[in-house]
C-alpha cells in the first residue's frame, strides 16, 4: 500500500465532509445541500462504504481530495498532507509543488509575525497603550488570547528588521504584504503597520493569512483600519474573521451570525455568543457566501445601524437566499452596533440574536425608512423593491 491509499484508508470521508455543511441520514448514504452550487433541495450524496461523493445537481463527485481540492482550491499535494496530518501518516516521498513551497513560506512569515506582535500586546512596555485602548473598550485579557491579537509598535520598520534577523528573505517579507518599498533607489522597506491594534486573519483550520490593523487614535486623519495587501495567500473577500474560532458553534447550532468588523466579533463572544464572524466591514462576497453555505443552513445579519449597515444587509440578504441559505436579521434596538449593544447589555444581545426577524420585516422597514410612504413618489419606490421580492 502507497503513502496515498494508507491515508485514504484511515480517513473518514463523512467525518471529512460533515466538518464543511450540515449532512443528514438518507437511506444508506449521507446527504446535504451542494457546497459547489446554489440549490435548495438536497442533491450531494456520501456513500460512506464507498468512501465517494457526488451531486447529482452539478454532476461533480470523486474521493476525499477531490473534495478538499474543490472546497479548498488546494492542489493534490497540499489535500494530501492535510489529510496525514489528520491521521498521522508521516509523507516521505512527495516534493512540494513552486505553489505549496509560497504558500508555506508566507504561512511560516505570518505565524512568525503574530508571535512578535502578540509578544508587544502582552509582555512589551511599547505595547501600554494598546492595552489600555482594549480595556477601554471593555475587551477581556483572554478575549485577546483566544483571537491572538497583537500591536504593531510605533516605528517604521521594527517587524522588517525582526523578520530579516530571523533569516526571512526580503523578496518574501515583500511578498508577504507586510513591507512596503520605499520610493527611491536604495531598496529600503517600511512596515505596513505601525501603531496599530493587529488582528490576524485566519483560515478555518486557524491558519493566519493576514493582518487587520486599526489605529488607536480616534483622532488619526489615517485611515482607521489597513490590511495585508492581496498576496498569494491573502485575499480578503474569501475570508471571514474569528472563522477559526466560531466554526464549532456555528456547526453545532447550524446557524451563523454575520457582523461587520472586529469588536462585534469580540464583544459578541464575550456576551456568550461564539458563533459569530465578521465580513471585515465591506460588501458580502460570493466567496464568503459559500463558506458560510457549507457550514449552516441559517445565517442571522447584525450589522450597523447606518446606510451602510443596511445596504450591506440588503445585498447579504440577495446573495445567501440565492445560496439557499435561511436568513434572519437582528433588531439592535437603541444600539448603533453590535459591539455596543453586546458591550451594554449582554443578555439584552443574546435575546435580539434568538429573536431575529425574518428577512420581508426588515426589507419593508428599510424601504419605508428611505422612501416617504406618505408620498405617490416613495410608495411607488417601496412597491418597485418589495413587490418582486414577496
């Protein structure tokens, strides 16, 4: 037996595939909604004797790494090796692919990076006011610890110089998004983050992509939050924050509650609400859909209550719907966010989650609220939106 059938024997397809979308009983088999396409009536199948899957919607199927190659975007290699680290095969005989050697160099960079960062947050005296600006906004010590987060000191090129010291090439640093090159001939770099509170950026198996850094000073004419650039490994519509974190508790209670930035995340879990994750403050993505897609088969919206917050629950509504996602939407009563309604009234947080409200209430008031249902004008605006969709 090669290296490839001892791990294919050891490993559980149904266990493999249960850890991405919700699956149930049927006859012999397992079955679920398609990850891979939009539909509403269940059409992916498991045989678990035969270790194979396949939809009959979209006609794809085959074996376990097929199905992370799909799910994933990894090649054949890196489905291998995640899959033995899982059963504990140790590979000897695969060389690593020129995709796989970039994306295992800027994984190792990154890990590198919120280890310096988390080092200055916890332990370092440049990292005070960090500490003070989280207790300010009421973030617990191990809230820090569970989302890892970190402080960019305020220098200009501290992290460069720390990672080419511990033999970081500098084309990597570069490719990594976290140095910039100076303009002018001398090749120097600076760091992306400076003075910012960091949140790193993980895949759902806790893996770091990125960083997320957000200034300090509420006064600050910079703008309040920077990202890694795009890189090989970063791409920020394909991720949701706290993911790692949440995506226990979203499976367990097959639902997902989406908030726009980083302190909803944090203040909902220290409300008790873990199966939270941000869309990181920008428009919903196809992407981010079917993550979310895969792994519950209901979504609650809790976004800021603003134009923005309503535009971008109206086109997260348009998009999990067409996914076949169930979706609901929060009341935030008197707060503006979610971070302060979970920050002043925990309890009163939870129960506006439990009770969400189901997707037509919330179009007819926010059409109602931006067009005058006194006036011809607005009502034919309000009929023009709603109508199609009831």
């Amino acid at each position: 037996m090669d290296q490839v059938e001892e791990v294919k024997s050891k490993v559980d397809l149904v266990e493999v595939i249960s850890s991405y979308l919700p699956l149930k009983k049927m006859g012999r088999n397992m079955g679920g909604l398609c990850p891979f396409h939009a539909e509403k009536t269940a059409s992916f199948m498991i045989s678990p004797e035969r270790q194979v899957w396949k939809c009959f919607g979209c006609s794809l199927g085959g074996d376990v790494f097929t199905f992370l190659e799909k799910i994933e975007g990894w090649d054949f290699r890196e489905a291998l090796e995640e899959l033995a680290k899982r059963v504990g095969v140790k590979l000897k005989q695969f060389e690593p692919t020129d995709k796989s050697r970039v994306r295992d160099k800027l994984i190792e960079i990154n890990k590198l990076t919120t280890k310096f960062y988390s080092h200055l947050l916890f332990n370092h005296p440049a990292g005070e006011r960090a500490r003070k600006y989280l207790a300010g906004r009421g973030i617990k010590k191990e809230t820090w610890e569970k989302f890892k987060l970190g402080y960019s000191p305020d220098s200009w090129d501290t992290l460069f110089k720390f990672l080419i010291k511990h033999k970081i090439p500098t084309a990597d640093v570069a490719m990594s998004g976290l140095a910039i090159a100076r303009s002018g001939s001398d090749r120097s770099f600076y760091d992306r983050f400076r003075d910012r509170l960091i949140f790193p950026i993980s895949d759902s198996r806790g893996q770091v992509m990125g960083f997320s850094g957000r200034v300090l000073d509420a006064n600050a004419r910079e703008a309040k939050y920077v990202n890694t650039s795009e890189t090989p490994l970063f791409v920020k519509g394909s991720l949701l924050f706290g993911l790692d974190i949440a995506r226990s508790a979203i499976r367990d209670s097959n639902e997902a509650v989406l908030v726009e930035g980083e302190f909803d995340v944090l203040s909902a879990h220290q409300a008790g609400v873990e199966n939270v994750i941000a869309s990181k403050g920008t428009a919903l993505t196809e992407r981010q859909v079917a993550m979310l897609s895969r792994l519950s088969e209901s979504v609650v919206l809790c976004f800021d209550k603003d134009v923005a917050g309503d535009n971008a629950a109206r086109r997260g509504i348009e998009l999990l719907d067409m996914a076949g996602v169930s979706v609901k939407v929060a009341d935030l009563g008197g707060a503006k966010d979610p971070d302060e309604f979970a920050q002043d009234n925990p309890k009163g947080f939870t129960a506006a989650i439990a009770s969400a409200s189901n997707i037509y209430d919330f179009l007819i008031d926010s059409a109602v609220k931006r067009f005058d249902p006194k006036e011809a004008d607005g009502q034919k605006k309000i009929g023009r939106e709603i109508l199609p969709v009831l």
